[in-house]
C-alpha cells in the first residue's frame, strides 16, 4: 500500500512572519550573504515561539516520513522563503558560484536538462557523484504548472519501502543491482565519478543518467544496465507516493532515504516559441540534518 503524502499546513501566523523576512527586494541575496558568514541563525524569525513550534512540527513529519511537504508557504519569487523553511530540518546550506544558495529553473521544452525539461525524469537522488552528496533537497513551487494537477507530479520513494518492495516480490536482479553490486557513476559536466555500492548503511545515492554514463564511457553493455535501472523505477513507482506542488508549496527530503521523480510537465505559449508559461521553481540543499532533529 502506498503512504499519503506527509504534508502540514504552515499556519497564519508563521505564514505572515516568514513573508515579513522575506518581503524585502533583496531578501534572498541578504539571507545568502548570512548563511556564507554562518549568521543566519541569528535571524529574529528563528527565536520566535510560533516559528519554534512550527520548526517541531515539520521535523516530526520529517522525521517520521523522511519527507515533509509544507502546504501555504509563502510565494516569494526569489526564493528566500525556501531558504528559510529549509533551515527547521537542514543545516550547512550548499553554496554555489558567488555565494549563492538559491538556484530557480523553469520547465522549458526546449532542452533535455533533468533539472529543467518538461519530459518526465526517472527517480533518482540529487549530487550522487559527489564523495558526500547534500543530506537535504528542498523545493517550493514558484510558479505551478498550468496543466496541474494532471501535469508536473511529483513523486517519492523512500528506500525502505522499496527495499521491502523489493524483498517482498523476490526480485533478485533489483536488489543485487542496489544493495550488493559494485556501481559507477559519472557527471559527464564535470567528470567526477563515484563508484560503490548505492545502498549503504540505510542510505542511498542513485541516478540512472550518471550510471548511464559511467557504462558508456567504460564500453559497458549498456543494454544490461538498461535492465537494471528499469527493474528499480518499476519497484520505486510501485511504492511512490506523489503529489503535486501549488504555488508557495514547498517539499523538503531526505536525498540519502529517498528517491524523487518529477512526472512531464506543460506549456502555454503566449508568443511561440519563446514566451510561455511553465511550472517554475527554487531549489537548494543542505549538507546536514539538523544535529537536533532525532532528539
């Protein structure tokens, strides 16, 4: 049986605090500038009691699910709220060029990036090449898709369900693929590789493009590893729960116990081929769990 989704309702008064830190224009660039100088938990929302009482509420939601989709969030178009909310349950934001925390994509159907396509994605966990992936994806919807709810699905899998998927239809080859064999996997961006066992000590770091590569470039049989990353979005898509996300919602996850996947997404073209409407979105992620968070 698959779960319902694990969601809360940011109440009224967290709501109007969160958009009164993050109205300001350059909201998201000074929160980013106090995560780089390790200030940000200065910030006076945090010591306040309703932010403290919200703050437990999502961790237990994360805790108990590995997964928390925050309902009502603010809708800030730079993506400051995210950064915010994404602080109850992660710690050690990732910074990228410049300092940035923040990244925004828009759904285009004009390119073949994962992050960014229209086409649906495979389940995978994010960064999986990296010698320590992020612990914490987060995303909030900016802009929803203008097909939803039938288009731009979200969608979880957390790995102990599918591993008890997996055991349960006795499906050899998938959990050999998973737990036991050696795996490759190659950011053909950057040429980093990893190689190991994607399942390790109750976590995980899987992504079928990366592996993709890595067999590609060592002159693998491709066909084989074909074979196997079907057998896992199979058993993951027989355990999902999915969802779709509307504007201000947010989802945080575990990228170590979770696989995620987005479903296609739509267009509406208001000058061809250039000007559309599509779904929109902040992301960033964290190297940590909270130290608090199973306390």
């Amino acid at each position: 049986m698959k779960d319902c989704v694990a969601q809360l309702v940011t109440p009224g008064p967290v709501a109007a605090a969160v958009a009164k830190t993050c109205a300001a224009p350059d909201a998201a660039c000074r929160l980013e500038e106090m995560v780089v100088s390790d200030r940000i938990d200065d910030l006076l929302l945090f010591h306040t009691e309703s932010w403290r009482h919200f703050q437990d509420e999502v961790r237990r939601v994360f805790r108990d699910n590995d997964y928390a989709v925050l309902r009502g969030f603010p809708s800030v178009q730079d993506g400051a709220a995210l950064l915010v909310a994404t602080l109850t349950v992660g710690e050690a934001l990732r910074t990228y060029r410049n300092g940035k925390v923040i990244k925004h994509f828009k759904m285009s159907p004009w390119t073949t990036d994962l992050s960014h396509t229209t086409r649906a994605g495979e389940f995978h966990t994010d960064l999986n090449t990296e010698p320590h992936p992020p612990a914490i994806t987060a995303i909030q919807c900016l802009e929803p898709d203008p097909g939803s709810p039938r288009y731009g699905v979200t969608s979880i899998a957390r790995l102990r369900n599918l591993l008890d998927f997996v055991n349960r239809e006795y499906n050899e080859r998938t959990r050999r693929f998973l737990v036991q064999d050696t795996v490759a996997m190659l950011n053909d961006r950057s040429a980093v590789q990893w190689s190991g066992r994607m399942v390790d000590a109750g976590t995980i770091r899987y992504h079928p493009d990366t592996i993709r590569a890595a067999a590609r470039r060592s002159g693998g049989a491709v066909h084989a590893v074909e074979e196997d990353i079907a057998g896992v979005e199979d058993a993951a898509t027989s355990i999902a729960t999915s969802f779709t996300l509307e504007r201000g919602d947010l989802l945080l996850l575990s990228n170590c116990r979770t696989l995620h996947s987005r479903g296609p997404c739509s267009v509406v073209f208001r000058d061809f081929p250039t000007v559309f409407d599509s779904r929109r979105v902040a992301v960033l992620h964290a190297h940590r769990e909270r130290g608090s968070l199973y306390e």
